[in-house]
C-alpha cells in the first residue's frame, strides 16, 4: 500500500518534471546511452512508459529510450558507474535517464526518512539517534566489563551478565534504547566498570552512579537527578587493569561510591 502510494507520487514527480532535464527523481541526459548494464528490452510508447517500467523494477537504476524505434532498456549498476560519464555512449535520439530512488522504495526502518542527499545524489535514510546502516536497521552493541562481577541493561531489560573482567562481553542493544545501565558488584581488591558502546558512548564523569539498590534505578523513567555523577579511578589502560579488546580507549573506569562494593550506574542516551 506505501509503496505504491510512493510509487504514484514518484509517478507523478516524473511528469511534472518532463520538462526538466534534471528533477528531483531522475537525472536526464540526452543523446546518450549508458551499454554494458542492460538487464531488460522492452518496447515503450514514449519516455514515460520507459522510466515506469523502471521505477517499476526495485533493481532498475537507469533507463535508455530511444523514441524513434520505442526501445526502452532497463538498466542495473552501482550509483558512482555514471558519475563520470565515461560509460555513456553518443547515441543520437536516446535518453538516458538515472533514477535517485534509493530509499524512496524500499524505505527507512524505525523511524528514519527519506531525504534527498545533494553529497550523495540520491535518496538515503536519515536514521533516527542510535539506529545506523542503510535502512536504519542496525542496533548498536556495546562492550562493557567489571572488576568484579556486572550485569548489563537497556532500558531496564537485561542483557546478560559477566564475571571476569579481563575478558569483556559484547552485547546488542536495542536501537531505541534510552538508558544504558550497569550494576557492578567487587569481590574485594580493585573496582570498576569499563565500557564503551558502537555508537560513540563510554564510561566516564558524565554518568551516573549509586551504590544504593533502588527500585526501578535502571529504567528509563527513573529519577537520577539526586545521584551523584561517577567517580572515575582510572583510564583505559592505567592501573592495574591492562588495555581491554574491544572498549574504547577514550573509555574510564568508574564507580560511585568507592567504600561500597557494588555500584549501580546509568547513562541516559538523548
Ligand atoms: C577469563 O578470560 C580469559 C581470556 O581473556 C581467560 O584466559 C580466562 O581463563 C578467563 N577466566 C575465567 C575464570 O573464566
Ligand atoms: C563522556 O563520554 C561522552 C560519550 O559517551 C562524551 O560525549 C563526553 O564528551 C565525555 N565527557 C568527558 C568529560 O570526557
């Protein structure tokens, strides 16, 4: 239903920018043939019926039309095969015509748009915070370790737990997660948690730590605003801690309360 509701509106781009030789949807160039990608011949009335029976193929990227002969090919490539003209052929009375489709058919997940990007020349996703990739279908991991003993949360949620620290585990987290939490408990001689996330978060004085339990203290509409901000004993790779595969080195050991042997500590991700 979108998508062909998408495809109208495409549909109807096109014909209202028949006129220019560059909308917003197809780039147009006259008297050349891009050869060499041609996936498909089909015989058209005109450029319109061409550049439908394109839009109409989720692989088709460009078209050729000749208008005197009614021949229209469909052609598959990479965006960049055309960026510098080298592979389109003088051909007198053919159109060719590049399709910016990109996300305009096939879309964005969790909440991203579809936006033109001048840069790129073509559609693509705008993800919303934390979801990256193409169609803004990737979650983000975060790697994460605690001198002793930790559990790790998204939103509450737990993730899984670990209980030695030379070794830090990787979790997935939930793009759309907003707190990010951590509940570290020492069984004697150094203390800390240590951890950094794919999407540019690390431990350091800009979380927040207790090392009083409290109800609901991972979630993300508890009330942090009296606990106090992280203490930070250490960076990455000073102490007696050596540097940890896979955490940040930009990362910092932290703690709350020093004297106690379990820290609850959170950040929120705007
Ligand atoms: C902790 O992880 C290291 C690998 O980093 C491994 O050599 C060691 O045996 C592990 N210790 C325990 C108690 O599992
Ligand atoms: C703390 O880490 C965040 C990323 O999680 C970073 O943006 C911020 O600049 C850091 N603050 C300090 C004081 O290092």
């Amino acid at each position: 239903m979108i998508s062909s509701l998408i495809f109208c509106f495409i549909v109807g781009a096109v014909l209202a920018a028949e006129e220019d030789s560059r909308s917003a949807y197809t780039k147009t160039q006259e008297n050349k043939r891009l050869h060499g990608y041609v996936v498909k011949k089909i015989d058209s009335t005109d450029e319109m019926s061409c550049s439908q029976a394109c839009l109409r193929h989720s692989w088709c990227t460009s078209s050729n039309f000749k208008e005197s002969s009614g021949n229209c090919e469909l052609n598959k490539h990479e965006f960049s095969t055309t960026d510098d003209n080298t592979k389109l052929t003088d051909n007198p009375g053919t159109t060719f015509s590049k399709f910016l489709k990109g996300c305009l058919m096939a879309g964005c997940l969790n909440g991203g748009s579809c936006l033109f990007d001048e840069g790129k020349d073509a559609f693509a996703c705008s993800c919303s915070p934390q979801w990256r990739g193409e169609k803004c279908e990737m979650d983000f991991t975060a790697t994460f370790t605690c001198d002793d003993k930790m559990e790790m949360f998204a939103d509450g949620q737990s993730l899984g737990t670990d209980s030695n620290w030379t070794n830090p585990t990787t979790y997935l987290v939930p793009g759309n997660t907003r707190v990010l939490s951590v509940a570290g408990e020492s069984i004697g001689g150094p203390l800390g948690i240590l951890g950094s996330t794919s999407n540019g978060q690390v431990t350091n004085e800009t979380w927040k730590c207790s090392s009083v339990l409290s109800s609901g203290w991972n979630s993300p509409d508890f009330d942090d605003q009296s606990w106090p901000l992280a203490k930070v004993l250490a960076k990455h790779g000073e102490g007696s801690w050596k540097t940890l595969k896979g955490i940040a080195m930009t990362a910092k050991w932290i703690w709350g309360d020093t004297n106690s042997n379990t820290a609850y500590c959170r950040l929120s991700i705007k």
